[in-house]
C-alpha cells in the first residue's frame, strides 16, 4: 500500500500474513510435510520526504515474526523474530550541479539477529554513497 498525500511525501506499507507456516502433500501416494521456512507474520513501513531542491529524507521500519526452519542435511532450527528502524537521507552539493552524497543507516537501534537458520548475525549497517545525475 502506498499513499502520497503531495509531491514531497510518500507513506508506504506492506504485509504478509500466512494462514500456516507448513503443508501436508500428497507425492506420488506418499504424504510429505513440508515447511515453508518462512514466518507467519512480516511487516514493513516506510515514509519518505523529499524536496523539489535535491534533498530527501526517510525512515523504515520492519518486523518479521519468529519461525521454524527446515534446512537441508538435517539443519534445522528456529528463528528469533526481530525488528529494524532505519534512517536515510540525501543531500545535493550545490557546488557541483547533479551531484549528491547519501547516508544510510539500516538496523540503527543495532538489533542483532538472524534472518535465515544458520545465516549470519547481523547488527546496523551504514553506507555512504556519491550521486552525479546527468
């Protein structure tokens, strides 16, 4: 769902919502359960301001729920639900027309968690970036 109430701002949310995290199939007569290594509940926000002069500004929000993973060779496990607010901004250097630097600040609270069984911690997450429009 997206909205843009005018020009400068912009609001936008998603969500997912399973009705069960795992199937029970029929494969060639055999019954099969399988999980869908994925969890039940995820949500993201987003609002966004940016002006007609070069400069944005904007803040996201995301959860997901905690869920089982079923990995292969036996790997399995299950996943902490977590959250992340992050913050980005850009800024057009008047100095040299269609240049702009961009700051991104993904995770600013530092919530450290896992999105996949087995996958990585994972904590904030900045960068920097240069832009040059033609």
């Amino acid at each position: 769902m997206n909205y843009f109430p005018n020009a400068d701002w912009t609001f936008s949310m998603n969500m997912s919502l399973l009705s069960d995290s795992s199937l029970t199939v029929d494969f060639e007569g055999v019954e099969q359960f399988v999980n869908m290594n994925t969890p039940k509940f995820k949500l993201g926000s987003s609002m966004q301001y940016a002006n007609g002069e070069g400069s944005a500004y904007g803040m996201t929000l995301r959860y997901q729920d905690s869920y089982f993973a079923d990995g292969f060779s036996g790997t399995s496990g299950n996943i902490d639900s977590f959250y992340t607010l992050g913050f980005n901004a850009k800024w057009s250097l008047e100095a040299i027309d269609g240049m702009s630097v961009g700051l991104s600040i993904d995770n600013i609270t530092d919530v450290v968690h896992r999105e996949t069984f087995l996958g990585p911690e994972m904590g904030r997450f900045t960068s920097i970036s240069l832009g040059y429009d033609l």
